[in-house]
C-alpha cells in the first residue's frame, strides 16, 4: 500500500492561526509593558519586596520549561520528518548550516568590532580596578576553579552531546543530548515513506499543537511573570556594579542594538512592508526573552509569531528555531568576544592576528555550552590569552543580571531571523 502524501503546514494551519488572531487582553502590549514597569519600580524601590516575590518569578519560568522540552522534541523531529519526506533536506540542511555559521561569525566580528572601537577595559581608573576588586572577592573563587579544571575540551563537549541513556537526557533536560536524538529520530522517521511512517509525523504534530496550547495558557501570566523577574533582577543589580562598568555596559547594549538593527533589516528586505515590521511582528517574543534571559523559555512564542505574523513555513521555524537556540546564540557569541577584549585591555594583553583568532573561535565555541559548559570553555580561552581567569568568570556572574536579558534578545532576534533566511522563496510546500 503507497503512502499517501502530508497535507501541507498552511492547509493544516489556516483555521489555527486565524483562532490565534484574538488576543486576550493580558497579552496586549501595555499589560506586558505594564507588568515590566511596575516590577522596575519594585526592584528600585522596594527590593526586600521584590526579593520576595523572586519566587514567584521561579514558578513562572518553571511553567514556561514546561512546555519547552516537549515543544522542543515534537517541532524538530516533525519538521526533519516533513522536510526529509519532500527531499529538499539536503538543500534546506546546507542552506541552514550556512546561515548558522555565517551567524556566529558575524556575531563575533561585530563584537571584536566593538571592542576594538569603543576600548571599554582601556584607562580604567584605580577606584574602578578597586570596585573590581571589590566585587571579585565577594564570590568564592575556588568554586569556579575548580568548574574550569574540570574542561574536556572538544571532546568532552561531544560527549556530552550524545546520550547514552535517551531517557536520563530527557528526565534531566539536557537540551543538547535530546537535540541530538531529536535529529537522529526525526531523519530516520522522515526516510520510512509508510503509512505508519506518516500517521507517526501526524502524532508528533498533534502533540505539538497540544503543547502550543499549553503555553498559551501559560501566556496569560505573562505580565504577572515580567514584573516579579523584573522586580528580582534588578534588585540584585548593586549601583557599584553599574558605576564602576559604565563603559562596558553601554558598549554592550550599543553592539546589542547594532545588532538587533541588522536582524531587522534582514528581515525587511525578506519580507518587505514598513522597516521595523519584523520588529512589531515579534514583540512579543521578545519581551519574553527579555523577562525570561532563557532563549529556550521564547522557542514556543517564536514558533508562534514566526508563523502567524512573518508567514514562515512551519517545518522551517520549527527546526531552525529549536535548534538555534541551543546552537546559535549570536547575542552570547558577541557578549563574550566582547568581554575578553575588556579584560585583555584591562590587563594590558596586546591582542595580535593569532590572538584574535583564539578570541572569535573560542567564543563561539563557548556559547554553544550550556550553563557552566561556557565559563569552562571561557576561562581556558582567558588562559590561552594569558588573562587571569577566574577574576572575569566572577565577574562575569556577578553583572548577568544586567547584561543576559538583553543578549538573549539578541540571540531570539538573529534565530527568527535566521528562520526568515532559511526558507527557500522558490519552493513552498504543498
């Protein structure tokens, strides 16, 4: 019995998207904007408060991971069955592989650009070297010594990719193992051109919507959720901090916007309409990155705007979103080259030809490890720079607060962008 072709994902979709088009009132943007504002004022104002009601910030991320993993293995493997299935793998894979690359290394050249330009670590006065001082003590610095000596290098991090129980991965939400299974999973399932082969890619579908749903709901708490992560961020934000890395902090948030321009403009010329459509057609996402500073906690509202608002194919943001996430954080890529540069100017360290390169490829490197994963692969790249590594690593925790939300816009702004690019105009599905 031949099996019988997949209805398309805009067939499938029409009447779904048209159910989306009517937004609740707490998912307007002055509910969201207002919830963000209020929990500026608290974290400002009233910071025993707001540490309070961290914990309700917890919860609400918690709701949020949730539904991230399931979304997350549901939208890659239906998307590889889907596009393995039609035969344009190879060339959606090379076109996608390259966008990814290209990503990343743009992402560092325009951090290197930044740092060379602005000079954020260059004539730091004693006071500041002090407050630095200051703030690197307050952290216990052989914690971080020993995370750094427990690097495998490349190796290591392969082998942290591949799971030897699929399961374990799963229950412990190691995102890079499961996408690794995931790929593996959806190619094999998109080669078996069978009935069952097909009612299998229609389950994982249904499970994803089902998931999408629930995150919908999860949706309704946003403006509650910004404000008490709002609220807990910024009151753990110390004055001193902010003072004493002036500089580098509004290097920073230049290059960030530098780069969330170019996404932008990315877009616009796929897309057309007024130039900052793209901008307003994913607000929404990324204010929950904003909120979150977790790109994984955006991947659903990114599938969701994607789709409803830029028209992108679903197997194509599906796949290229949930992998980007984990493997394209060009914000992180740019935050790190940038934080070396400080450093190593800081420092006095002369930055040649050679250096450089260990600089961009080691912080690309870096933002594909997970958590603790990058400070490892960071700290070798500051000794391989002769920088002292564990001061920066401090450092590096004790201003995340100020600086992931944003990067983590950055990282969502360039993965949506990439979905746009990603898709090939001249084959549609049908």
């Amino acid at each position: 019995m031949s099996a019988q072709p997949l209805p398309s994902d805009r067939q499938m979709n029409t009447a779904e998207n048209k159910a989306r088009k009517k937004k609740h009132w707490l998912l307007s943007p002055w509910a969201i904007f207002a919830g963000m504002f209020l929990g500026c004022v608290l974290g400002l104002k009233f910071k025993g408060l707001a540490n309070n009601l961290a914990v309700f910030g917890s919860i609400f991320l918690s709701l949020l991971q949730m539904c991230v993993i399931p979304i997350i293995i549901t939208a890659v493997v239906s998307s590889l069955a889907r596009l393995v299935g039609k035969r344009l793998s190879a060339r959606f894979l090379s076109r996608f592989l390259f966008i990814i690359l290209f990503g990343l290394i743009f992402a560092s050249l325009v951090g290197l650009a930044a740092g060379l330009l602005g000079k954020p670590g260059v004539n730091l006065n004693d006071e500041a070297r002090i407050s630095i001082g200051h703030m690197v003590s307050q952290y216990d610095v052989d914690e971080v010594g020993n995370h750094a000596s427990a690097a495998e290098g490349f190796s290591g991090f392969l082998k942290g990719a591949i799971p030897a129980n699929v399961f374990s991965a799963f229950s412990q939400g190691d995102t890079l193992s499961i996408l690794f299974f995931c790929i593996l999973f959806g190619i094999a399932l998109g080669l078996i051109r069978t009935p069952t082969g097909n009612v299998t890619v229609a389950f994982m579908e249904g499970l994803y919507d089902v998931f999408q749903t629930l995150f919908g709901w999860v949706m309704y708490a946003l403006p509650f959720g910004l404000c008490v992560l709002f609220a807990s961020q910024i009151a753990q934000v110390g004055p001193e901090i902010f003072r004493t890395l002036l500089k580098f902090i509004f290097v920073f948030y230049l290059t960030a916007i530098l780069l969330m321009l170019v996404y932008n403009t990315l877009i616009w010329w796929r897309r057309g309409g007024p130039f900052f459509a793209p901008f307003l057609a994913l607000r929404e996402t990324l204010v929950v990155a904003l909120g979150t500073a977790s790109s994984h906690a955006a991947v659903p509202s990114s599938l969701l705007c994607l789709q409803d608002n830029l028209k992108v194919e679903k197997s194509v943001a599906n796949l290229v979103v949930s992998l980007g996430a984990s493997v394209h954080a060009q914000g992180k890529v740019m935050y790190f080259v940038l934080f070396i540069m400080f450093f190593a100017q800081m420092y006095g360290v002369p930055l040649g030809f050679q250096a450089i390169l260990i600089v961009l490829s080691g912080a690309i490197f870096s933002s594909m490890g997970p958590g603790l994963g990058a400070l490892v692969t960071l700290s070798l790249v500051l000794a391989a720079l002769g920088v002292p590594s564990k001061p920066p690593i401090i450092l590096l925790i004790a201003i995340n607060p100020i600086t992931h939300p944003i990067l983590t816009v950055v990282s969502v702004f360039g993965n949506c962008a990439a979905a746009v690019l990603a898709e090939d105009p001249g084959v549609k599905a049908g």
